[in-house]
C-alpha cells in the first residue's frame, strides 16, 4: 500500500508539473518567439518483487522547450536579408524620386536652359531673350544646388540612423552577453524562457545587422557580425561604434571596440538594417553626387570654354558664364587631409579634362617614401610616385582627368588625403554674368568681302579658339591687327595684309596652297604667325585676282549668333564619360541606373519577404503554441491528476481496511 501511495504521489506532482507548464504555454500564446514547453514524463525504476518487476511510478524529467536550431538560423539569416533589403528600397526610392521628379529632376532644367538659348540664336540682339536665358541658367544652376543639398540631407539622416543603430547594436550585444552568463551558470538544465529571451534578441539583432552564431557547450551563444569579427563571446560583449571618417567627414565608420582596441569592419559589414543603409550610401547616393557634379562641371567647362571665344552686347570678349572649375578656392576644397595626419604637406587638385572623370572618390596615402593614389571604389592602386623635391609642383594623372598639385609642406609616414574631384561642384556651381547684355553671343571677329569682287569666292566661317593671344588682348575691343586676304594675279595664290594704319601694309605675299570651290583654312595656309593668331577664316569659291576679304573686330555686331549657335550646340556634343555622352544623356544614365536598382530592390526585398514569412511559418509550426492542442493536454493532464489523486483515495481506504483487521 505505501508503494501504490508513492506511485500515486508520483503520478500527481509529474502532471502538476505537466499541468503547469501546459498553463505556461496557454499564457505565452501570444509572445513574439515564444517556444512551448513540455514536461519530459518518464517511468520510475521498477523494484523486483516477488520474482517479477514491479513499477514505481512516474516522475518529471526534463522541462524542454520544443525547439530546432536549424529554423532559428533560417529565421535570423532571413531576417537580416528582409531587413537589408526593406532599408535600401526605402532611401532608393526617395533618391529615384528626386532624380526623376520633373519638377526637382536635372534633365528638366538643362532643356529648359539650351530652349532659351535657342531664343537668342534666334534674336541674339533681343534683351528680353537674353533675360529669359539668364533666368533660365539660374533656375538650372538652383536645380543643381537643390538636388545636391537632398542628397546631403539624406546622408545626414542615413549618418543618424547608423549612429542609433550601432548603439542599439552595442545594447543588444550586451543584453546577449548578460543571457549568456545567466544561462551558462543556470543549475540542471538551461532555462527555456531564458533561451528564447536570448534568441529574441539574436533575431531584434539580425533586423540591424547579419550575424553569425556558435553554440557553445555551455549553453552560451558567440555572436559574430561581417566577416567573423566577434561581437559576443560567452559573456564577454564588444561594443559596435560609429565614428566620424577621418578623411570625410560627412562619412561613417564601423568600428569594433575592445577594451582599447578598435577595428574599421566598415566594408565588411552586411545586411540587415545598416547593410543597406550603407549600401545604399555606396551604390546610389555617391554615384549620384558624382554624377551630379560631373555634368554640372561638363556644362561649366563647356560653357565657359566657348563662351570667352564670343563677344557680348558691350563689344567685350565674353567671360566666365558659369563657374570655373579650377577656382583656386575649388582646387583646395576637392582634397580633405586625415585629421590623423601628422604631416603639413598641403595639396590640392586641378581637373584637366571632365569627360574623363569617373564617380570615385581617390586616396592618397604616403607610405615607405611614395605615395600611392587608390581609387576607393575598387580598392585597387593607380599610380605609385615620389612627393617631388621641389614645391610647388605638381602630377599629372592623365587617365582619370585631373592633376594633383603639391603646395607646401611635407607629409609623414601614414599620412592620407581624400581626394573628391567632382563630387561636389553641383553645390559650388554657380552663373557668373551680371546681366544680360554680357552674355556673348556674337563672334568678335568679322569676315567682309569687298562689293567689286568679281570670283565667286566666299567667306565659308570664321572660327575664333583662343581669345587670349595678343591679336585680341592688345588692344580691348580691336583686332590687332586687322587683316585683309587678296588674291594676286597669279591663280591660287594669295596675300595677307595689315590694316593697321587704313593703307595696305604688305606683311606677306605670294601665299600658295588655295584650292579653288573646295574649304581652305587661310591662316593655316598662310602659316607663322598667322596660325597662331587663335582664330581661322575658311573660304571657298573661286576668287579671282584683286578679290579681297577683310577680316576686323566684330564691333557693333549684336546681330550676329555665330558663337551663341556654337554655344546651342554644346547641348547635344558628347563631352561628358570618355566622350560618349552629352549632358542629358550622362544625367540620364544614373536616373536610370538608381530606377534598375531601386526596382531590383523592390523585387528582392518582397522575395525576402516571403521567405522570411515562410521561415517564421516553419519555426511556428514546431515551436509555436497551437492553443487546441494546449486545451487538450490540459484536459489529458488533468484527468491524469485526478485519476492520481483517486489511487491515492483508494490507497488510503486498503490502508485503513488493513488497520481495522488487526485492531
């Protein structure tokens, strides 16, 4: 009788204990990632009595939380890849947005900007067309300075955003580590409710980052983020900091810290939340910012290049349109040097040729005696050189377009410079000319063929390509000199004259090499110096001798359009990406680069979320509570508790039978 008592006791602690935890479970029904819970019922020792095995009972083994390590990985990796996803469709939209918009977009404004012009090559005399063309260049230059300050702004906001992040990143692995100790000190068996805790913060992790697991044999987890660097190991948790790029400061760095060591894990970091939001910074913000500013430079180094060959409503040679891309100010401001430098060389860049920039940014490290330029973008070295051994001076890096001047200073070991050769002049661009009537849209030179010519010989173009030389700068708003081109008696040849002085001045004769009704350069013919004078007269036709052109200084000519055409057509000459792009085109190619990406991303990101409910759906169908199936048990368990308390009830009466016989 006290064996059938033991037993029933037995019977009722083990599916108290079962009740108890299937009540458990019914209260955590509705907890995110929460595991149920079972009782591990397992039968007592038999005794041998009597020749025959006689049981003992039941008794409650392990509480075990129902639970497969290879779903949680799923789901974490799932998470992390949905999160990564979620975070870059969301600023690649607001960039597709700003790029595309009509009402913000570039492309917009610069057809705006080439129409008005247009409007002057048609009445290059007319004031109020010079108006709207002044206008127009403005509102396309605040185009340009408003698309680049969204930009800004928004890795302003991104940099705010990898700043929590890495916090909460730091606080959750201090959280896992603080579990992880709970756990492994934990008596008997590791506790299931801490388990899961631990876990759920793994997966609230895995939302701001990819990380990689390792169970230990203690129970512990080791957590570890980019490429294996450890963020927690048992209970021990390093701390993820963002900082300040000590080459740009309007970057961040990813650093991992411990103790008083710290590691840069900035490119090695992946997924989740702040994987994308780098990502994001990496593939489409600066690629648009480089973008950006390389056709606001192609516009303004075009533009101004031509602009100066024209002559405005004042008969004064045009000046800047726009602004000058080698500024001296600009020059400075495109190299940052490392706040850890310990040098004081200074340097700046100069840019040679825009159509040849790419979107990169540029490193210029100094190390073992040399410097060694690195595109970024590639990691990979471009040109390895000595600093020079006199300043100033400067290096030429033709294939990239720019030039590296070397100021003043000398640079230490370890010293870097972040060079950013066009990333932001959409900021600096700016329109230079004060009023309309500076805009140049006539050629300062004119062509004239005397009315007693009696060939048919004509003046085809002038072409003015340098308004530097001494034929114009002489004397301000004259030609020095003025020429005249006769053609002698004998057939194909020529003479050139100074008219200086209002008589013929015979500077040189018998000129050879005219081709009649065919194109002919006549300065080139004519040779030294008058191919050097930085502009050419074309003729055709065939004069005859005593026919004569007479070339002066186009004053007064406010009718003329020669040089505002020349200027019209810049809108479609292919000077941006090697040449083989025009401005529109070159703009046009990152508005639909960020659209493929950002419609990728779109893809990916509802891809990633499928699977990451599949994932959850999997783990739930194991793990999670089916509150039927808990009904049940608790009805099984409770019967079996009453059942136990019965044989104890029965136990009681034999044993009480069994006194009264021997009273």
């Amino acid at each position: 009788m006290s064996n059938i008592f033991d037993i029933s006791v037995s019977g009722l602690l083990t599916n108290q204990a079962s009740i108890a935890t299937t009540s458990h479970n019914i209260a955590n029904a509705n907890v995110d990632g929460y595991s149920r819970q079972r009782v591990d019922q397992t039968a007592r020792i038999p005794q041998f009595i009597g020749g025959n095995y006689v049981g003992t009972g039941v008794e409650a083994g392990v509480i075990k939380r129902i639970f497969i390590q290879s779903q949680q990985l799923e789901v974490q990796s799932a998470t992390a890849n949905f999160n990564n996803y979620e975070s870059y469709l969301t600023q690649a939209k607001r960039v597709d947005g700003l790029l595309a918009d009509s009402d913000s977009g570039i492309n917009n404004a610069i057809q705006n900007f080439f129409t008005a012009l247009q409007g002057v090559v048609n009445d290059p005399a007319s004031i109020p067309a010079r108006q709207v063309l002044k206008s127009e260049s403005e509102m396309m230059v605040a185009r340009f300075d408003l698309v680049h300050a969204q930009l800004e702004t928004q890795i302003s906001e991104i940099n705010g955003s990898i700043d929590s992040i890495a916090k909460e990143i730091s606080t959750l692995a201090s959280s896992i580590a603080n579990l992880n100790n709970q756990i492994a000190g934990s008596p008997g068996n590791f506790p299931p409710d801490l388990l899961d805790q631990r876990d759920r913060q793994i997966v609230r992790l895995s939302e701001l980052v990819a990380v990689q697991t390792l169970q230990q044999s203690d129970g512990s987890v080791n957590v570890f983020i980019g490429t294996g660097q450890a963020l927690v190991v048992g209970s021990l948790a390093n701390e993820l900091t963002s900082v300040v790029d000590p080459l740009d400061p309007r970057s961040r760095k990813l650093n991992i810290t411990s103790g008083s060591s710290s590691i840069d894990i900035t490119r090695n970091v992946k997924g989740g939340e702040i994987g994308g939001l780098l990502d994001t910074v990496n593939e489409i913000i600066e690629p648009a910012f480089y973008t950006l500013g390389r056709v606001a430079m192609g516009i303004s180094s075009t533009f101004n290049a031509q602009h100066q060959l024209g002559m405005d409503l004042n008969n004064e040679l045009g000046g800047n349109f726009f602004t000058d891309i080698n500024e001296s100010s600009l020059e400075l401001s495109r190299v940052i040097s490392g706040r850890n430098n310990t040098g004081n060389a200074a340097v700046s860049l100069t840019i040679d040729d825009p159509s040849l920039l790419r979107d990169a940014n540029y490193q210029l490290y100094f190390s073992g005696g040399n410097y060694q330029l690195i595109d970024q973008t590639t990691e990979t070295t471009l040109a390895t050189f000595a600093p020079p051994a006199v300043l100033p001076d400067s290096v030429q890096i033709a294939a990239e377009g720019f030039t590296i001047n070397f100021l003043s200073g000398v640079p230490n070991n370890a010293d870097a410079f972040e060079l950013q050769p066009a990333r932001n002049f959409a900021r600096d661009f700016d329109v230079l000319i004060s009023n309309a009537e500076q805009i140049a849209a006539a050629s300062p030179i004119r062509g004239e063929q005397a009315i007693s010519n009696i060939g048919s010989g004509a003046i085809k173009s002038i072409n003015v390509t340098d308004t530097t030389t001494a034929q114009f700068t002489t004397t301000p708003g004259n030609l020095a000199p003025p020429i005249r081109i006769e053609f002698d008696a004998t057939p194909g040849e020529f003479s050139v004259y100074d008219m200086t002085t209002g008589s013929p001045v015979l500077i040189a004769g018998g000129l050879t090499g005219f081709v009649a009704n065919q194109e002919n350069n006549m300065l080139a013919l004519a040779g030294a110096p008058f191919n050097t004078y930085g502009y050419e007269i074309t003729l055709d036709g065939a004069p005859q001798p005593g026919d004569t052109f007479d070339i002066n200084y186009n004053t007064n000519g406010s009718g003329n359009n020669d040089n505002i055409t020349r200027l019209g057509d810049l809108q479609f000459a292919n000077t941006l990406d090697n040449g083989n792009a025009n401005f529109q085109q070159a703009f046009g190619r990152i508005v639909a680069s960020v659209g493929v990406k950002t419609q990728s991303a779109q893809i990916k990101r509802d891809a990633a979320e499928s699977l990451l409910f599949q994932a959850n759906e999997r783990k739930e169908s194991v793990s999670g509570v089916n509150l039927d199936e808990e009904a049940a048990d608790l009805i099984k368990f409770q019967q079996a508790y009453e059942a136990s308390a019965q044989v104890i009830n029965v136990a009681r009466t034999l044993f009480q039978t069994v006194l009264d016989s021997v009273r």
